[in-house]
C-alpha cells in the first residue's frame, strides 16, 4: 500500500483494433477521471480505418500522460498481444483494462482503488459493469440498459480459486474487462495474457490464472458502460457461428492449463469435466438443462 498522501499510478491498456467510431470516447472518459494519476497506453492492433491516427494525435495531446503503441510493422495480433505490450510499456502500482469501445464513469479509477488499497491480500478486484444498449441515443435500445447481478458476495477478499468455478459453469457472470483492476506485480507474474487467445476468451483465460494465483474481491457500484453493438468481438462471433467453437478450444485451454499447474481442486476438476463434455456435445448440453429446467418448474 503506498505512503498515506500518495496517490497511486494506474497504467490503463487500450487494444485498439477499427475502432474510429468510439475511441475518442473511450480516451475522454479515462482523462475525465476523479483519480488523476493515470497513463494511458493506446496499443494500436493494425488498425485500416485511422483509428491509429487517433490514438496519435491523443499522444501528441496528452504526452505526459497518454503514449501511442503498436506492434512491429503494424501488423494484427490480436487482444492478448496487444494487452501484454502494453504491460510491457506500463509503469503503475496497478494496471486497468478498457477497451475501445467502453466507457468508464469519472470515479471509476477512484472506487476500484480504494477497494485493492483497502484489501492488499487481493491481487485483483472488478466490479459490475451496465450492459450498454443506450450509447445510440434510442429510447428503445435505453430501455435495455441494465447492469446483471455478480451473484458473489461484495466487497469481501474471496481466496483462490475465486468465482472461478461459477465463471466456468456460467452460473454467475464472469467480469466485463473494463471493470478490472489487477496489481500490476500480481499481472506479471501470471504472464499476462495468453497470445493463444487473440480474441474470444482471451479474458477468461486470463481470469483463471488470476484466480489460481491470488485472491480477488468484487466491489459493488456499476462504474464501467460495456457498449452492446453488432461489431463487437462477442457479437461478431455469434454471428458467424464461431462462439461454440471457441468456447470448446478454451474449455480444451483449461483443462490443459490445470494439469500443467498442478492443480487439484476437486470441484474445479469437476466443474471442467462437465464444461468440457457440454462443449464437445452442445445439443446433448442443451436437452440436459432443459430438462433440468422442467423437472425444477422452470416450464
């Protein structure tokens, strides 16, 4: 915990990927922060559409604070790479994630600080996050706004692994990424990101290895807008019917993962096995909770 008076430095990683529509949004909200020691690090993840251009002219800007990344030759790595450059750029006690197409609220950074500084055993802390229809000014689409429930206790240091299980059995929602928090220690020491992911479950994936190293704490204000749009990694790969796919490789992930490190929990060994059938046998998956749903009245 640093010395009482000083505030400490977030780094927060910006992937930016054809985003022209939103990042000057996204860069606003973080410099409109009630926290206001903070770097920015825009990764550039060889974007066509000038949104690179953006992200510079923002460096040129705010050049104390805001620095403009990317990859060799400009060349598409993906988000894990793209994150983990900028870790390997970052400077802070702590690193934020949000993507370009988020928002955060002003005491955003101020909230989920308090909440790590006040509980230093948790290497990690998120909180929830609006599911946001309304950024396109339709009453219709407002009216859709709503922040889902974490169903995890609040506000208390949960040891390891966590709500990984429940975030693996998709009985509780696992974190929006721009509503986490990591100690930037804590970050490196579980090598960040997994280039094997370079979209899809690239967070979840990260998630179990924070969950496996270090205690996490959720807190309980709805500081973060996680923009809902159809060009959107996750709306993209339902639509293309990529998302069971994906889910089967990362659920593959995971079990490896686990034997490597050792790990022997018996709950979570089990909450894997039965992911991993339900992955590999959607339909059967699907019948299987219906008809627990029938048989529970749930008709």
């Amino acid at each position: 915990m640093p010395p009482a008076g000083e505030l400490s430095l977030v780094s927060v990683i910006t992937p930016v990927l054809n985003a022209v529509r939103f990042l000057d949004e996204a860069v606003a909200s973080v410099r409109e922060q009630s926290h206001s020691r903070w770097e920015l690090l825009l990764v550039d993840d060889g974007s066509t559409d000038g949104s690179a251009a953006i992200a510079e002219r923002w460096a040129a800007l705010d050049p104390d604070r805001i620095r403009s990344l990317a990859h060799p030759g400009r060349v598409s790595r993906g988000s894990s790479a793209s994150r983990n450059l900028g870790l390997r750029h970052a400077s802070g006690r702590y690193v934020a994630l949000l993507d370009a197409d988020d928002v955060w609220l002003p005491t955003h950074l101020a909230e989920q600080l308090a909440l790590l500084e006040h509980h230093p055993e948790a290497g990690f802390g998120y909180g929830p996050t609006m599911e946001w229809y309304g950024w396109t000014g339709d009453a219709a689409d407002a009216s859709r706004d709503h922040v889902p429930d974490l169903r995890v206790p609040r506000e208390r240091v949960l040891p390891q692994p966590g709500p990984l299980i429940d975030w693996i059995r998709r009985s509780a929602p696992s974190p929006c990424t721009c509503s986490v928090l990591v100690r930037r220690d804590v970050m490196e020491a579980v090598g960040g990101f997994e280039p094997a992911f370079p979209g899809m479950y690239d967070d979840q994936a990260f998630y179990t290895k924070l969950c496996l190293a270090t205690p996490v704490i959720a807190g309980a204000s709805a500081t973060s807008r996680y923009r809902r749009h159809p060009d959107s990694c996750y709306s993209r790969a339902k639509a293309s019917g990529r998302a069971t796919q994906d889910r089967r490789l990362f659920i593959d992930w995971l079990d490896a993962y686990l034997v490597e490190h050792g790990v022997t929990d018996p709950a979570l060994l089990q909450a894997v096995r039965h992911e991993r059938r339900a992955a590999r046998h959607p339909a059967i998956a699907r019948a299987a909770e219906w008809l627990a749903r029938w048989r529970g009245g749930d008709r």
